[in-house]
C-alpha cells in the first residue's frame, strides 16, 4: 500500500492506493475460484480512529482511495504518523504507517 498525507492549514489529505486484485462475484465464478475484494479500510492517527470505511466488490483493481479530514478535531502536526489497514474477503490484512508532511 501507497500512503500520501499532507496538511494544508487545517485540513489533511489523504490519498492511498491498495495493491490488490478486487476479484468481484462474476468475474471469480468465471474463474472458478472465490470472490476476493477489499471489504475493510481503516486509517487512524495517534493511536485515534480518523476514518473507516466499508467497501464493496465494485472499486477496480489496486484501488485508490482519498479522502480529507478536519484537523482541528484531529490535532496533528506534520511528522505525525498515520497509519491505514485493510481488510479483504478472505481475511487477508495489510497495514502500512507513513508520516504526515
């Protein structure tokens, strides 16, 4: 997984791309094999959940997610680390920590 995140005045992007293949319903059955996709996002800074988020079988492969948070609720400062986990049908977890510029 890629992670961006950067604060301008008070607001934080973020932008992160999985590296999985979203195998939906119709094209595992075309394959003969199980339906796997990202079911699970969750990003938290500080130890603090900041975003979660329930996806489906229709993003496409490596999918590319962005969002903005309101860091005068949050409270971070650059050098910060943000850290984003999913989760894929299957069970499969992948986490990856960046710090914030």
């Amino acid at each position: 997984m890629k992670i961006k995140a950067k604060i301008k005045g008070d607001i934080i992007k973020v932008k992160a791309m999985a590296k999985h293949i979203m195998l939906p319903y119709k094209a595992a059955k075309a394959k003969g094999v199980e339906a796997n996709f990202i079911t699970n996002w969750k990003a938290t800074i500080g130890g603090k959940v900041v975003f979660e988020v329930s996806s489906s079988q229709f993003l496409s492969k490596n999918p590319i997610l962005k969002y903005k948070l309101d860091n005068k609720v949050i409270g971070a400062k650059a050098g910060d680390n943000i850290t984003m986990t999913w989760v894929d049908k299957l069970g499969k977890t992948k986490t990856e920590t960046k710090k914030i510029k």
